[in-house]
C-alpha cells in the first residue's frame, strides 16, 4: 500500500525496485509475579518488538548514467499487562505498525531527496 500511494510513474527511464528487507512484530512473554503476591500486582506480560527496513534502488536504462538507492527503518515497542484484552492487544499492535511506517516514510523521504534528488520531484 505504502508503495502505491508514495510512489508515482514520471516517465523518468529506469527501473525502481522497492525491497523489504526486514518486517516484522514479535511477541516475548515476560516473567510475571506468582503466588500471593502476584494477585495484588498488575505486571506487564508481553513484550511487542517491531522493525521495518525498507530499500529504494533505481537502476537508470540510459547508458552512462548510475544507480542510486536508499534505505530506512524503524523499530519500536510496547508491553501488555496481564489483564489487556485481545481487542486492546490488536489495537497496539496495529498503532505500532503505523507508527513504524509512518516513521520510516519521513525517513524514506529524506533519504531518497539525498541519495536520489533527480528522482524525487
């Protein structure tokens, strides 16, 4: 999706591939308290970490002329308490893939205007 909406056809001759390199949400279970003392606490029982990094390559068809790409990322994280519900689970986990694209849009963006300027209009 991100690729349809920020990437436009200009005419410009050449090849743009769009690669991802890494994507991806994991989930880690954290040590929570048992017993007695783990009924009068609220501890945190899952980890979320996401990353995304994406490259931009442009390979010109004009002889002479040379390739350029550029790449960005993000990550980011959030825990869930023992109580969190699946709803509210699937609502971080979906805030964090937004944060981490739209992050890595901006820095997407700034990257191709350095390392790519007589593609970026």
């Amino acid at each position: 999706e991100w690729v349809k909406t920020r990437l436009k056809v200009d005419g410009t001759p050449g090849i743009v591939r769009v690669i991802l390199l890494d994507g991806q949400i994991r989930r880690q279970e954290l040590k929570v308290k048992r017993g007695l003392k783990g009924w009068f606490s609220d501890d945190q029982k899952y980890r979320y970490d996401g990353r995304i990094h994406v490259r931009v390559e442009y390979q010109s068809s004009v002889a002479g002329d040379y390739a350029s790409n550029a790449e960005a990322q993000a990550s980011g994280f959030f825990t869930v308490p023992e109580d969190a519900t699946l709803n509210q689970i699937d609502e971080q986990v979906s805030a964090l893939a937004r944060d981490l694209m739209q992050r890595t849009d901006m820095e997407m963006e700034n990257a191709m205007l350095r390392h790519m300027p007589g593609l970026v209009r």
